[in-house]
C-alpha cells in the first residue's frame, strides 16, 4: 500500500472559482494573470491588470489607500 507523496487533497488550496477584477477599470480575467498585481487592503484582495498595475505602483510605493482613487 502506497500512497502518492503529498498527495492532492480537495478542498485544501483550490483557486478562487470567482473570475478575478481589476478593482480599477474593472476588467475580468478568468485565471490569475502573472502581469496582474494583487494587493491585500483590509483584509479584502484587490487585484489591478497590467495596464492599472502600472499605475497603482506608485500607490504602492507611496503606501497610500486606494481611497483616494
Ligand atoms: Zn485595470
């Protein structure tokens, strides 16, 4: 009897089933993009595309709240 070394668990890691959106422009991607950026404001995720990301670099930098978008 062997078992599959770290063997896949349901229910464990899985994806968000939620299609992800630019909390800016408000543009959907059904998968994670690598170019997109998430940030974790108050506990919430927000994700930014590439072209936002841009943009929202200098917030980050600057470490301000999107709030004032
Ligand atoms: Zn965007």
């Amino acid at each position: 009897m062997t078992s599959l070394p770290g063997g896949s668990d349901k229910g464990g890691s899985a994806p968000e089933p939620h299609p992800i959106v630019c909390a800016r422009c408000g543009t959907q991607a059904r998968a994670p993009q690598p170019t997109w950026t998430c940030s974790v404001e108050n506990g919430k995720r927000r994700y930014f595309c590439e072209a936002c990301s841009r943009e929202n670099l200098r917030a980050i930098e600057g470490r301000l709240d999107s709030a004032w978008w």
